[in-house]
C-alpha cells in the first residue's frame, strides 16, 4: 500500500511540476504582454489550477484507460463529469491565445472530439460498472 500511495504522490508531484513548467512558458514566452496574451494567461492559469484540482479529485480512479475503479462525485466531479477534459481544453485555449500562436487553436479542433469519444466510452464503462447511481449522477452534472 505504501508503495501505491508513493507511486500516486509521485506521479501527481511530476503532474505539478509539469504544469508548472508549462505556465513558465507563458511567463518567460519572448513577445509582448498585449490583450492576446493577458487573456490566454487569464484563461490558461485558473483552467491549469482547476485540471490539478481535478486529477488530485480523481486521485487513484485515475487512468489512462477507461475504467470504473470508483465513481467519483465529489469536488469538481459533483459539477462535471470530465473536468480533466474540459480544463485541458480550456488550458490548450489558453496557452494558444498567451504565446500569441492562434495556429495552435487548430489543436482544439482535434481535442475536443477525441475528448468527447473518450467521454462517451467512459461513459458507457461507468454506467455498466454502477447503473442507476451513474445515471442519477449523469442528471446532477454537465459533461
């Protein structure tokens, strides 16, 4: 057990690190702090700490996979069903807009149906592993 919970610090720990990284990129991107740029840096900061907050949510349920370890409805998870998705949407938005590359927007454009097509599948693997109390919780919340 101690060896599981190792295992999920580190790899949240190398998430954080991640992520923290990738908003250093903004921060030090060469160019100027215009319109763009504030406000993918407003979009990508709050949508990053959220896709965290989402992931530390999931906690052990996590994987890349769809599986249905648990159902996990508390949190973010009590409002949306695919915070993680949506978040990284919202960040890939966001980083697009602040390195003032609109190019990378054409990412999201494939994202959010890969996005979708794993959503459903996790769907369907979670309402076979729970039933009724997945489809209670499908009613209560967004994507």
């Amino acid at each position: 057990m101690a060896t599981e919970n190792g295992g999920f610090a580190a790899l949240l720990a190398i998430q954080l690190l991640a992520a923290v990284g990738l908003f250093g990129v903004i921060i030090f991107w060469p160019g100027e702090w215009n319109a763009m740029r504030w406000t993918g840096a407003i979009i990508a900061a709050p949508a990053l700490i959220m896709l965290l907050v989402a992931r530390y949510q999931l906690g052990k349920s996590f994987s890349v996979t769809a599986q249905a370890r648990q159902l996990v409805t508390r949190g973010v998870y009590s409002k949306v069903r695919n915070p993680i998705y949506v978040f990284s949407g919202l960040m890939v938005i966001g980083f697009a807009l602040a390195l003032q590359r609109p190019v990378l927007l054409a990412i999201v454009l494939i994202l959010i149906p890969v996005q979708i097509i794993r959503a459903r599948k996790e769907a369907r693997v979670l309402e076979d592993a729970f039933g009724e109390q997945y489809r209670e919780y499908r009613k209560k919340t967004w994507f």
